[in-house]
C-alpha cells in the first residue's frame, strides 16, 4: 500500500472511528440515565409500598419534623442517604422518614454503570471494526482511481515512446543523408502521437458539433494509406458507395481512426480488414483475435490484452452518442469483430 493510500485509510478510519465512538458514548449515557430512573422508581415504590405493610426488615423508619411539604411523597438522594417522606394521618408538625439503604442502592448503581460500561466497551470494539471496514470500502474506489490512473499513466509512456524514439532514429538518419523514407517514418510518428493527443483531447473536451458534408472517400483513403505502412501485413478491402457524408468531421475522423486502429492492432498476421460505407451506415470488420466480453469493451480503460491504453471503443460510443448514430458490435474469439455505426 502506497504512503497516500495508508495517510487516507487512517484519516477516513479516525473519522469514522471518532463520529461513531460520540455516537456511542451519548448512546450510553442515555442508556445509563434511563437505567438509573428505573433504579429510583423501583426504590421509591419499595418505600412506598412499605409505607403501608412495615414489612420489609431492610427499610427504616423515622419520625421528623415536617420541613417542606413539597418533599413529600418524592424520592429524596443525598450524600449516604436515600429516603422519602409520607404525612402521618391527623399529624401537622411531623412527618414520617422512609429509609432504604444506601449500600444496597450503590450496589445495585454500580452493577448498572458495569453493564453499561460492558455494553459500551463491546459496541466500541463492534465499531472499530466496522471503522476499518467502512474506511476500507469508502478507499476502494479511491484506489481502483489510482490504480487505473497509474495504468494510463505507464500505457500513455508506452505509447508516446515508440512513435518519439522513431522521430528521434530517424533524424539522426536526416542530418547523416537525406532520406525521403525517414521523413516518412517522422511524419506517420508524429500522426501517430497526434492520433493519442486527440483521444485524451476528446476526454476533456465537450465541444459543439459542426456539421456540413465532408468527402468521405478522400478520409478514408487517408486512413488507408496510414494504417498500411504502418501494418503492412494487412489486406484493406474498401467498398465505399457514397462520395459525401453530412457528418461532424472531427468526431467522424476520430470514430473511424480508432476503429482502424483497433481492426489493425488486434488483428492476425496477414489478416484483412473490411470497410464498407452507404448513406445509412459504416461497417469495419476485421479478422483479428476478436473480444471475450462485448459487453465491457466500450468502459473506459477496458483491456483483454496488454496493448492499448482502453480508450478507443470508448470514445467512439461518446461521440455516436454525441452525433446520434448508434453502434453494433459481433465478434467471435479467434474469428474477428464486425462493428457497424448507423448514422441518423
């Protein structure tokens, strides 16, 4: 565990741990409170009850002058002494003192502060634990964050570094000779790095569409002849059936470069790759290695293998959506993947 996942953990864990124990400290108190009324209730009704029998050998009794009406027939703790007072029939200057014992009233007080200090010390334990497993859980998405941001992170280096060290190789080939071949290799590195800044652009922005006709044959070739020198080994079968679509271009060119790259990446040596494009649809189907579950690969930072950073098929569901189009996906391990994009 990393020092600012354990910092946080102990954080989450004092303040839950902290607002629970508060809780359960005035839980208690009430809980002693009402123990102890119940004490004096049952002791005043003792008293009372021997107010009439003189029965019970622990009560005492007493005669003494009558000094507050207003103590009579109340249950009266002082310091070592507990009592209450009863008039005396046809009496007006003394009243009657009933005395319960005070040993026994602090014996039966301090099994009721035990209890409820059992009880309190239990629950606390009960709480600590919970505290753990409470701060544990509220990290868990924290560190699922850290976790796939540390993977982006380390994907995005990877990704960065290959097309970088080509432009770097090949202008080392530039200043020893001119070489039409290495300038070549730069350019498609510098599409490549392109290519990645315009996913993670695509992430962070929410831009209004601009919609007008584009000349989709002239796009798609483009992305052809910049797939083909890349993956050399894969056959393109194009059948492009209109000339013009009315379509955002930016959005439009990053659905169909991502599906490309997707179709090349994963797919088989000597593999092939189908796209097709009518007014009502756009349809890519390659011969790769195909997807296990079609029904994740369109989550964020989805992977089935260690290539890629999982922001493709994301992306292009965003702007589908975006530019109200829906998109289909089939695909069979080891067979390929077909996805089709209909368009409005």
């Amino acid at each position: 565990m990393k020092k600012s996942e354990k910092e946080s953990l102990l954080k989450s864990f004092f303040l839950f741990f902290t607002t629970l124990t508060i809780l359960n400290a005035i839980i208690f108190i009430l809980y002693f409170n009402e123990q102890k009324n119940s004490l004096h209730i049952e002791i005043f009704n003792k008293i009372k009850l021997y107010n009439y029998t003189f029965t019970d050998k622990d009560i005492k009794v007493d005669i003494v002058p009558i000094q507050n009406k207003k103590n009579l027939f109340n249950l009266n703790i002082k310091t070592n002494e507990i009592f209450a007072y009863f008039d005396i029939p046809n009496s007006k200057t003394s009243t009657l003192k009933i005395i319960y014992p005070y040993n026994k009233y602090r014996e039966k007080l301090s099994k009721i502060k035990e209890k409820s200090l059992l009880y309190f010390f239990l629950s606390s334990i009960m709480l600590f634990i919970l505290s753990i497993f409470y701060s544990i859980y509220a990290l868990s998405p924290l560190k699922n964050a850290f976790r796939l941001l540390d993977e982006f992170l380390k994907d995005i280096i990877h990704d960065l570094n290959t097309p970088i060290s080509s432009i770097l190789l090949n202008l080392q080939i530039l200043k020893q000779k001119k070489s039409d071949e290495a300038i070549k290799r730069i350019e498609f590195s510098a599409r490549n790095i392109s290519s990645l800044y315009g996913n993670l652009e695509m992430i962070i922005k929410n831009n209004n569409i601009d919609i007008k006709k584009i000349e989709i044959k002239q796009l798609i070739y483009e992305k052809i002849d910049y797939y083909k020198y890349i993956y050399p080994h894969i056959d393109f079968i194009v059948d492009i059936q209109v000339s013009q679509l009315k379509t955002s271009k930016d959005e439009f060119t990053r659905i169909v470069d991502n599906l490309l790259s997707n179709a090349c990446k994963y797919n088989k040596q000597n593999g092939k790759i189908i796209i097709k494009i009518d007014k009502y649809r756009l349809t890519i189907e390659d011969s790769g290695i195909g997807i296990k579950n079609t029904n994740k690969v369109f989550d964020r930072y989805y992977k089935e293998t260690d290539r890629g950073i999982g922001l493709g098929l994301d992306i292009v569901q965003k702007l589908t959506k975006k530019l109200g189009y829906t998109i289909k996906i089939q695909s069979k391990v080891d067979i390929g993947t077909k996805i089709e994009v209909t368009f409005r």
